[in-house]
C-alpha cells in the first residue's frame, strides 16, 4: 500500500508543484485543499491519510484553525514562506518543515525521515497553539528588507523602502516602486503581506498594500471609504475598502 499524502496549500501553482515533485519519488497526492474551510470538510468526510503538508498561511486564515475543529490522525510537514523565526519555531518543538520555495533534496530527505521513524498515522501531538503565538507575535520577528527581482539573466536588488506599493492584476502581484517602475513577483499578496513590517505596510483592500511613506494624499471617498494617492503610482485607484478604514487610521497615527 502506498503512502497516503494531502496537500494543503492556497496557492494553486504551488500545490501544482510540491504534487509534481512528490510524482518524481513515486508518492501520489490524494487531494490539494486550498483553505481551511475546504481541509476541514474534507478531512471530516474522508479518512485521514498518512502524511499532511501544510502550509501555515491559507487563503482564510491560518491552518491551525483546522486542528481546532478537528482531531487530525496524520503526521504533518509545514511548509512555510516564514524565514528564520519560523525555524526557531519548529526546531524548538521537533516539527519538520520545508521552507518554500521547496527543494528537490530537502523535499526528498524530509519524505525519508518521515518513513525512517514510521510516523503514519501518527496524531498531532506537538504544542500548535505555541507555535502560532511565536509565529503571529513574534519578539524579534524579521522582516523584508529587500527584494530580488529576475530581469532577463540578472538580478536586480531592490530596497523594501523603494517600494511605493504592492498590488494584484490579471491574477498576477506586482510592486510598484519609486522609479516609476512595475516588477512582477512570484508569489501572491497574502504570501508578501506575511514578510512586510507592519509598521510600514497596510493591506488596504484585496488588491493593493501600501507602504506609509508613500502616501501623497488621503481623499474621503464614496460609501465612507477612503482614496489614496501615491507619490508616483499612476495605475487603478487604490481605495481603502470600508471595512478597513477604521485599522487604516490606527495604523497611521501610531
């Protein structure tokens, strides 16, 4: 009987991926789950499989939400975007993970160490509610300073301070930057908002997440929300959903 494996990730491209890179060691998926949602009606009407890779950070929430609402009987892999407080995180409570994105090598090592110590079936029995606290509160918690973008055969290395906002468009996530310039990035803007200081960057709505020294001006706009304008974006109007207006004016006057 082969080893029984789900995938629980929010981004589809990913999932496409880590699915494919599994197929390379034999090992089929039964199934990408997408949210929490979507994880706990599944895994409440199928048997639990084997193996779980989990990434933390899911379309609506955080996957810990799962194990609050179900008894999960698998051994579980994170995978994870969160850099080097996550490791502390994990290494502290002896929970493998596979930092995104994932390696072939890594990948394959973390599949034989699951199988070496015979995990199948294995309950959840690790401290979750630990983990998320050192992750969602973190004491020295970094964040992105900068970012590398691929141009043709080069790397082009730029500041996170250069850039006057982040935004979605035609299902893919660009930043614009202070030169007047749009640069597309892997990942979605959930996956960047996790890496962003707080302090500098505001998720405003679905599309947009804007960095504070950027802002040229704040205009009261239809239905209470608010309309912002950015030193030299010139793109969509980025309007500051209603449901958010009341965080976006604690988070500029801190």
């Amino acid at each position: 009987m082969g080893l029984k494996v789900v995938i629980i990730e929010d981004e589809k491209p990913a999932a496409r991926r880590l699915t494919r890179m599994l197929s390379e060691l034999n090992i089929d998926v039964l199934r990408a789950l997408h949210s929490v949602e979507e994880s706990v009606e599944w895994l409440q009407n199928n048997d639990h499989p084997d193996l779980i890779f989990l990434d933390i950070q899911l379309s609506d929430g955080l996957s810990f939400e799962i194990f609050e609402v179900l008894d999960v009987k698998s051994a579980i892999i994170f995978t994870t975007a969160f850099d080097e407080y996550a490791l502390k995180a994990f290494k502290l409570n002896s929970i493998d993970y596979l930092l995104k994105p994932i390696d072939d090598e890594e990948l394959e090592a973390a599949v034989k160490q699951f199988k070496n110590n015979n995990q199948s079936k294995s309950e959840v029995n690790v401290n979750l509610d630990e983990i998320r606290n050192l992750l969602i509160n973190p004491i020295d918690r970094k964040f992105k300073k900068r970012i590398t973008i691929k141009i043709g055969q080069h790397l082009k290395i730029i500041p996170i301070n250069d850039v006057e906002c982040f935004f979605s468009e035609n299902k893919s996530t660009y930043i614009h930057t202070t030169d007047k310039r749009n640069y597309l990035l892997d990942y979605s803007l959930e996956h960047w908002q996790d890496q962003l200081d707080p302090e500098l960057f505001f998720r405003v709505n679905r599309t947009y997440m804007v960095n504070i020294d950027s802002i040229k001006d704040i205009i009261a706009y239809t239905n209470s929300r608010l309309k912002l304008q950015l030193d030299t974006y010139k793109g969509n109007e980025i309007i500051v959903s209603r449901e958010r207006v009341k965080d976006f004016k604690n988070w500029i006057d801190r």
